[in-house]
C-alpha cells in the first residue's frame, strides 16, 4: 500500500510541475496578473525616430527628392495636352524659357501619352534635406500613328522660394536612336 501512495504521490508531483511548465495562467490568479504582467515583446514601442538624426536627415533629404520627382512626373503629364499654359506653370517664373531646354518634346505634334521613367534625383547642393535637384529621365513618347520614339535627358528643380512645392529651372533632352 505504501508502494501504491508513493506512486500516487508522485504522479502528482508531476503534474503539477507539467503544468507549470505550459505556461498556461492560473485561472485563480489570472486577475491578479494582468494588472502586474509586464509587456509583451509584442507591444514594446520602437524609441522615437528623433532619437537617430541621421536616420530622420536620410529620411527627410528622402521625402524631398520624392516630392521633386513627382513634381516633375505632373509636369510632364501636362505636356501631351494642348494647355501649355498649365505645363509652364511648373517651370521657374512661368516661363520655360525661349527655346525651353525640352523644346524637343515640347514642339512634338500628334503627342498622344508618354511613359515616363525617373532615375535617382541627384542633389545640387550640401543642404540639408537639398533645395536642389537634377532628375535623369527617360521618355517613352507615344505619337499619333502609333510611332513611340525615345527622349533621354535630365531636368533640374529646385525648391520654390515660398515653400510651397517644386519648381523647373533647367531641361537637357536628346533624342535616342531605337
């Protein structure tokens, strides 16, 4: 008879110690530790991205040649159609210049659509994030009758003196052989 409550003692034993090990909450004390249980991994906040000025520097110097890009592609969504009053709008002054550095595109007739490829805009100056940016493209035109020449260049922008936006200081296009 010992045998059999020693034997049942330590079963018990081991079950208790199994379920210790599942880690699976005490239904009785289960109020008690929610309130005290420190954080999950899970729900720990990354520091804020202030603490690491060179990332939010990148970041920002990022977000500014994202912002002159997109200026550009707007511009040069403006072109195929005939409002050029609303495609000079995006150049410095409001006014391309004469000839414009992309006359090549601008002076096109029966330009339908283009498709636009922007590379890496370079900065132009040491500031920080830059006011100043050539942007390389590659034009993919799509005329009337179906011809689809290419164009290559690049064009520099700069930021407006008011804040608001980007502006086209400069065009360097050439035509490419297919």
């Amino acid at each position: 008879m010992r045998k059999g409550l020693l034997a049942l003692l330590v079963l018990a034993v081991l079950a208790v110690a199994w379920r210790g090990c599942r880690n699976e909450p005490d239904t009785a004390s289960e109020g008690a530790a929610a309130t005290t249980a420190p954080p999950h991994a899970s729900e720990v906040q990354d520091p804020p991205a202030a603490a690491d000025p060179a990332a939010a520097t990148r970041r920002t110097a990022s977000d500014a040649a994202t912002h002159a890009a997109s200026s550009l592609h707007a511009y040069l969504g403006a072109l195929p159609g005939k409002d050029t009053a609303r495609a000079d709008a995006w150049w410095a002054g409001g006014d391309p210049g004469t000839p414009p550095g992309d006359a090549l595109l601008r002076g096109i007739d029966g330009l339908r659509s283009l498709r636009i490829q922007t590379y890496t805009p370079l900065p132009l100056d040491r500031e920080s994030p830059p006011r100043a940016f050539e942007i390389p493209v590659n034009l993919r035109l799509v005329l009337d009758g179906g011809r689809t020449p290419r164009v290559e260049g690049h064009y520099r922008l700069r930021a407006r003196v008011d804040g608001q936006g980007w502006e086209i200081t400069s065009a360097e296009l050439q035509p490419q052989l297919d």
